[in-house]
C-alpha cells in the first residue's frame, strides 16, 4: 500500500509539473512593458526656473495621457495605453535642468543620449539653451522638438533633425504688424512710431532682428521703427532703460522678455508715466500668468501672441480638460509656453508610435511626412515644413482685460473687444 500511495504521489507531482511546462505556468509574471525614454531639457533651476517647473508640468501631464488610457480625451494615445504600435509600451521623459547656462544645456544633452540612452529630445524653453543642445542631438543623429523656443534662427541652421511647433519671432513679427494694421484701421489707432526692448541673448536679438526685417515691408503703412533698446540678460535695475523709452514718444512698444523683466519694465512704465497705445509681447514672459498675479490691475491692456488662454476654454474642451490634469500641479491655468512644450510631448511620442519603432530614422520620415492633428490649438494641427518649422500658427493674439487674457485678433477667435489705446495710469 505505501509503495502504491508513493507511486500515485509522484504521478500526480509530474502530471502536475507537465501541466505547469504546457501553458507556461501559472505563477509566471506576464513581462513588463518596454520603456521608451525621451530626454527633456528645461530650466528647472536659476532666473527662469519658475516658468522650466511649469514646463515639466505640462510634460507630465502628457505623459499621463500617453500611459493611462483616456478614451474621453480627442487626443492621439489617448484611448490606449503606451504606445499600442509599440506592444503598448511606456514612455517615460527623464528630466535635466540646463539652470538657464547655453552649456549646461549642452552637457545635458549629451548626459541624457549617453548615460539614460534617450531616443529623442525636447525642450529646451530658452532658445540660447535650446541651440546647443539640438545641435548635440543633430551630431548623435536623434530628433530634437522644441516647443516654445521661438529664434527664428533655429530653424535656419539646416539642420536634419530639430523641429519647433511654437511660431518663431519672424511669424510672430509679421502677427504684430498685422495686428497694428487692424487696429489702425477698425479703431482709428493712430500707431505708427514702433520700438523694440529686447533681452540681450538669442531669444531678444533675433527678435530684434526680425523688426528690423519686417520693418522695411510695413514702412507703407506708415509705421517707423525710431527706438532699439537693449538689456542685459541678467538685470536688476531698467531705469535707464525705461527713461530711453520714455524719451523716444513710442505709439507701440514690442517686448522680448522674461517674466522677471517685463514685471519690472510694466512697474518703471507707471512710475514714469509711460502709456504707448500698445505692447506687445513675444512669447515669453508676458503669457505666464505670474504676470497678472505680480502685477494685478497694472496688468491690464498689456497684449502678446499666446497658444492658449483661460477665456478660450469654453470653446475648446480639449485644452480645458488638458487643463485640468495641469491646474491641480501648477496651481495655475496652463499658458501658451506650456501648452507648446506639452504638444512636443505628445508629438514626439505620436511619431515614435506611427513609426512604429524607435529607429531614429524611421521616427524623423514620420515627423518629416505627417500632419499631427493637435485639438487644442486654434489652428487644430502640426505639419514642419523642410526646416522644421510648424507650419501651421498656433497663436492668437490676447489682451489682458480685467486680469483676464482674452483673445482679441483674429476676429474669428476673438472672446473680447480690444483696447486699441492704453488709459492714463491714474485712471485705472
């Protein structure tokens, strides 16, 4: 009998072990999911480290979006999780802080390729930090999106593998100008002397340089470029600056600043009495809603080029619910910047998806080739022309009215009047 129960025993013990082998195993862990990892460069330290934190930010979200399935979103990679082409695999963006220094940027960049063997880049929100490291990614033959940085030299440079979705300074100069002819002509606005203050890096130079262009189209206008005015990169003190500007009677100002240095020029405007009929801001610091909580009714009328704003949510549900993964992070609405750095996100992610691989090259004809629907612009998609240049403006023009950004131009888009002229400081 023992010998019995012991050979029964062991044939059920083998018979079972037969079983366990033929379907692979029951306690058999499924294998994770591949990892695909994307490089992002921002300044997370340093003078511009409040607005790099909201960037990263925005970043996060659309990696949410890309990783945990969202059907309610109309967005690519929302519906699924991962990337499906991929065998549903996730994308993980691993951070550096360039700290605003060119070669910080530089050095990351190449950290970020080498050492966390990053498939793409994006970033770097500073165009004297995004050229660098783009050209590093251009030498290790991967592809670089820039969001927000707006140079028009970048995209100048005939490079193979950097893109941009934000409108570059020479757009947006030729938007500016266009604005002013609207206001001349449906509001009687009377602008014509124009000026320009500018950072003294790559972002305000080649602003600068652009007025300079397009100045010479819009001379049939009437308009005339009578001010340059220069500023440090790092500034504590503009009001030498500001006494240039109030000297030279400007109908129009045009701004390529940071948040920290248009805060300060708007407070040196009130103290010296400056009112042109209007400013306007080039992507950067005016679109950061720390412009209206710094500087509260003193805000009003200031205008700029933005992606975004709160006032438009109502008619675009996609970026109200992209906003709402964002606002609880930030604890601020999401701006123009930002909403450019969460579309190279997404982008870049979409491309490696279509592709189907990460094969760099296979990634670049997809990002070369395709239009990328993109709801939560007013222009709805992204297509980069053969410089890898967005195609397709994102931008409308907003006006603080009330500590609100309304969009005033195009008409089409327009949630508020504008104010073609600024009222007397004292009668605010």
């Amino acid at each position: 009998m023992r010998r019995r129960f012991a050979s029964m025993s062991l044939y059920i013990i083998v018979a079972t072990l037969m079983a366990v082998c033929s379907v692979g195993g029951p306690i058999a862990a499924a294998p994770p999911a591949p990892v695909v990892k994307i490089g992002v460069i921002f300044p997370l330290t340093g003078a511009a480290a409040a607005t790099g934190v909201k960037l990263k930010y925005a970043v996060e979200v659309a990696q949410e979006i890309i990783n945990n399935a969202r059907p309610e979103m109309n967005l690519p990679l929302a519906a699924t999780t991962g990337l499906p082409n991929l065998g549903g695999a996730r994308v993980e963006f691993v951070f550096a802080d360039h700290q605003g220094n060119p070669e910080i940027a530089k050095s990351e960049a190449e950290r970020l390729i080498q050492n966390e063997k990053v498939v793409a880049l994006i970033g770097c929100y500073q165009s004297s930090a995004t050229k660098p490291a783009s050209q590093v990614a251009e030498r290790y033959g991967i592809p670089f999106i820039a969001g927000s940085s707006s140079s028009a030299a970048l995209t100048e440079r005939g490079l193979k593998w950097f893109m941009r979705i934000a409108p570059n300074d020479d757009m947006e100069t030729k938007f500016f100008f266009d604005y002013l002819n609207f206001l001349n002509r449906e509001n009687n606005a009377g602008i014509k002397r124009v000026g320009v203050v500018f950072i003294d890096n790559e972002y305000g130079v080649h602003a600068a340089e652009m007025i300079d262009k397009w100045i010479k189209t819009y001379k049939a206008d009437g308009f005339d470029l009578v001010a340059r005015v220069k500023y440090p990169a790092v500034v504590s003190n503009v009001d030498t600056e500001v006494q240039r500007i109030k000297a030279a009677k400007l109908d129009a100002i045009f701004h390529a600043s940071y948040i920290a240095d248009i805060t300060q020029f708007v407070k040196k405007y009130r103290e010296y009495d400056i009112t042109p009929k209007a400013v306007l801001n080039y992507c950067g610091g005016f679109q950061d809603p720390m412009f209206v909580v710094n500087l509260g009714r003193d805000a009003n009328f200031f205008a700029g080029s933005n992606a975004t704003a709160p006032s438009l949510f109502g008619r675009m549900k996609i970026t109200r619910q992209i906003n709402d993964m964002y606002f609880p992070k930030a604890g601020v609405d999401i701006d123009g910047p930002t909403i450019e750095d969460f579309s190279s996100a997404l982008v870049i992610a979409d491309a490696i998806n279509q592709a189907g691989t990460t094969d760099p090259n296979k990634v670049l004809d997809v990002l070369r080739a395709k239009t990328f629907d993109a709801p939560y612009f007013v222009s709805g998609k992204i297509k980069f022309d053969d410089k890898g240049q967005n195609e397709f403006s994102a931008s409308v023009m907003v006006q603080v009215l009330n500590g609100v950004y309304e969009a005033v131009w195009p008409v089409e888009f327009k949630t508020a009047e504008a104010v073609p002229a600024f009222p007397a400081w004292n009668k605010r």
